[in-house]
C-alpha cells in the first residue's frame, strides 16, 4: 500500500513532483524508463504524473480525460468558485468557454485594455518617481486590476478598485497554504462572491449600464445550452474568473523584472523598441521576453484531470478514474524539449512559434477554443509585455539589498519583497 503523499505536496511545493519521481517510483515504473510517469496516492487516491509534449497530449485528449472530480474541491472551491469553467465538461464546458473566448481573445477588445493599462501604468511610474522608488508587485495588482475592471464595464473609483483587486490577489496567494492564508483566501472568496453576484443582478435588473460588450454585459446576459441565464451566483464566478487571474498576473510582472534588470542588453533592446515602435504594447521583443518570463518563473506547478477509461503513459497503466497530473513546471524546463533550459533566453520565442508548443503549458495546453487552456494568455501576454517595455525606458535599477528571493515550496510563490525598484 502506497503512502499518501498530501502532505509532502503542501510541504515541498514546486519540488514535489521531482522528488516523488527520485523516491517513490514502483518496481514496474522502474522498469518501463519512464521521464514522468510516477504513481503516487493524493488525497487518499491514487494518481500519475504526466509530462512532457506527450504526457500534454494525453492530458489534453477529451475522448480520454476529464475535469468533473479531477481537483480537489478544498482548492478549486476558493481559487476558481463553485460552478467554475475549469471544472466542466464536454458540450457544457465549450458553451460556457465560448463566453470566456469571445470577450478574451478579441483583437479589438484587448486593444481596450492595454491602452487602459497602458495609461495607468504610466501614472503610477510617475509616481514611483516623486517616491524615488516603488514595488512591482504591488504596483502591478492595482494597474492590471483597476484596467481590468474598468475595461470590464465595472464603475469604480481608483481606489475601490485597488482595494477589491487586493482582495482578489489574497485569494490566488492563500489557496494552497495553511493555515491564515488559506483562511484570508475563503474570507475574500466569500466576499468578492457577493460582490460580484451584486454586480450581476444590478446589470439585469437595469440599475446598472455596463457597455454593450463589456465582460459584465456580457456574464450577466450569458445563457446555458438550454437558453437559461447562469444563475446569479455562478455568473458572479464567472466575472470573478476574469478579474482574479488578470491581477494574479502581478506574479510574472515581480519576477519578470528581474529578468530584466539582470540582462541590460534585454533592457536596452526593449527600451529602443518602445522608442522605433512609439507604443509600449505589443512589441515582437517585448512579447519574446515574456513568453521567457512565462517558461522559466514558477507559477501553475501541476493541473489535474481524470481519466475516463483505461490508458497508460511510458508504458505504466493509468486505470479507469485515477486521477493524472500534468507537470507544468518540469515540462516548461524539459531537457528533451528545450535547449538548455535554465538558461533564460527570450531568443526562444522570436519568430519560433514556441508559444504554441505541446511543451511550453505556463497557461495550460491544446486550443483555449477547443479545450481547457487559458483563455487569457492574450490578456496576460500584452499586459507582461508593455509593462517589462515600461520598466525598460525607466532609469532605474533594483534596490541592492531586498530580499528579492522566493520560496520553492510555498504555492503560488513571488520573490519576498515584490521587487523593488529605485529610480
Ligand atoms: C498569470 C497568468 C495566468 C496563468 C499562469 C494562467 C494559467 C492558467 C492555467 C494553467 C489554466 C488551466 C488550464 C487547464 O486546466 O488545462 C487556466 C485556465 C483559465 N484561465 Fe488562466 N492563467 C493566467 C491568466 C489568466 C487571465 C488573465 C485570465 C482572464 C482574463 C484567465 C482566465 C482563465 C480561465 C477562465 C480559465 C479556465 C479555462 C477552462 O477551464 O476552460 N487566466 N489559466
């Protein structure tokens, strides 16, 4: 009988996958020289690690996996909300995907935003510049979650926004860690619910008027298959789905600046860019370096599914309802796959199509259209990418003697001081 292994997972974090495939591989495992594959018992059940472009595959394959009962609901319930995208299936899943597509990856729509962003982003520099200092990180959650509201049809002050989007990214650090940040992440859950619940319920009733085409507009008067509106609740979710994970792309901003002020000839590159280009959003090099930010960083450490009947992986059997992991971070860094891995290197993803490579999942794998990758890569993309083009122009450099370090077991990480940046 296997051990279980839930609590080295809360323990070892990031490092977890890696040292079960070193401890706990079975005889048979063993045998079959597998990368990935390793049979542990979660939560009392056994599961499979998958990896590679492969294992991507597999995860990816609807005729062979599923979401229903593949997360645990002690974490999908604060992280994604009851009644999430994440955790639907088959023709309910692509419909309500459909919503999430259509306001995410629209050329148009995303123009909106990054201009927003854009705009605030500058101001906040500004005043990182009467500070003569300032934190990316921090900084970050107010103008990604301010541009994402406001872009959302959602009339707020500057600073109500800042503090709901404060909310949001407390829910995203607390899911995984016992036992204060787990219990401040339900605390926000329970209360961004409400709010947005209420957000919803005003646009149907008309004492709210979000544009046409906005993200509220559009949640509030979205309808299942069978033609029924989402419940007011789960619409709320679903608006939440949206706003978290844009404030949550905070994390790669922190680390990324790193990144950048470790590589000057990457900073003058994306400096003169902004120069030829005359816009901060969307440049090629910009967009290349933080498609690296997004390779190499920890964010997503594993995803979850089950399988519907039987399979194997490198040869080891996955039975019918065992529930398989797809290793993120070790695919993102696979020897086999990339060219010296630890090395960052935005060259990678200039003119490569890299980013759409089974071996490159930061934000999932397969077609966001089609499947359950992240429909938000576009929005966290051009957000990174005109903000490291922002950092860039500035005269400035990192604060020496911050503790700019972060935890490998701690999920979601960020480097402890939120990268602070003197001018
Ligand atoms: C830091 C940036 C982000 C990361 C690392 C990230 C990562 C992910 C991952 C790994 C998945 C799951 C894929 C799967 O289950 O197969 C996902 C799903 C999702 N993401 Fe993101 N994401 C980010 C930003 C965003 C943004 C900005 C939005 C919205 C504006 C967004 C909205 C969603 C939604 C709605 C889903 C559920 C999709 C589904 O189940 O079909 N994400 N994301």
């Amino acid at each position: 009988m296997m051990t279980d292994s839930t609590l080295d997972l809360l323990r070892r974090g990031y490092l977890f996958t890696a040292n079960a495939r070193r401890d706990r591989r079975s005889p048979r495992e063993a045998d079959a020289h597998p990368r990935y594959a390793v049979t542990l018992r979660l939560l009392g059940r056994p599961a499979t690690v998958v990896g590679g472009s492969e294992g991507v595959r597999l995860f990816y394959d609807s005729t062979v996996m599923q979401r229903t009962g593949a997360m645990p609901q002690a974490v999908a319930r604060p992280l994604f909300g009851r009644g999430a995208v994440h955790g639907l299936d088959g023709s309910e899943h692509h419909h309500r995907k459909s919503l999430f597509v259509g306001v995410l990856m629209d050329e148009e729509r995303l123009q909106q935003l990054f201009a927003i962003a854009d705009g605030l982003l500058v101001e906040a520099l500004d005043t990182w510049r009467h500070a003569g200092r300032g934190i990316v990180h921090d900084t970050t959650v107010d103008v990604y979650g301010t541009a994402v509201m406001r872009w959302a049809g959602i009339e707020l002050t500057q600073r109500d926004a800042a503090r709901r989007a404060r909310q949001l990214a407390e829910i995203v650090d607390g899911f995984a860690t016992p036992v204060a940040p787990y219990a401040r992440a339900w605390a926000r859950r329970v209360a961004c619910d409400r709010w947005a619940a209420r957000l919803v319920g005003e646009t149907r009733s008309g004492r709210r008027l979000p544009p046409a085409g906005s993200v509220l507009a559009e949640v509030a008067s979205h309808r299942d298959e069978q033609g029924r509106l989402l419940d007011q609740h789960t619409a709320g979710v679903e608006l939440l789905n949206v706003l978290r994970p844009t404030v949550a792309v905070a994390r790669f901003a922190a680390f990324g600046t790193l990144a950048l002020f470790e590589s000057p000839d990457w900073r003058r590159r994306l400096a003169s860019e902004v120069h030829e280009r005359g816009s901060a959003v969307g440049g090629p090099l910009a967009t290349a370096f933080t498609h690296e930010v997004r390779r190499i960083y920890p964010f997503v450490p594993l995803l979850a599914a089950r399988a519907m009947h039987d399979t194997s992986f490198e040869g080891c059997p996955v039975p019918a309802g065992q529930r398989v992991l797809l290793d993120v971070l070790a695919t993102n860094h696979d020897p086999q796959e990339w060219e010296s891995p630890r090395t960052f290197d935005p060259e990678r993803f200039l003119g490569t199509g890299a980013e759409w490579s089974d071996h490159f999942v930061p934000q999932g794998g397969g077609r966001p259209e089609t499947g359950h990758r992240c429909p938000g890569e576009l929005v966290a993309v051009g957000l990174l990418a005109l903000t490291f083009s922002r950092l860039a122009q500035l005269d400035a450099s990192l604060v020496r003697g911050q503790d700019a370090g972060w935890s490998w077991r701690r999920i979601p990480t960020l480097p402890r001081s939120g990268v602070v940046v003197e001018l």
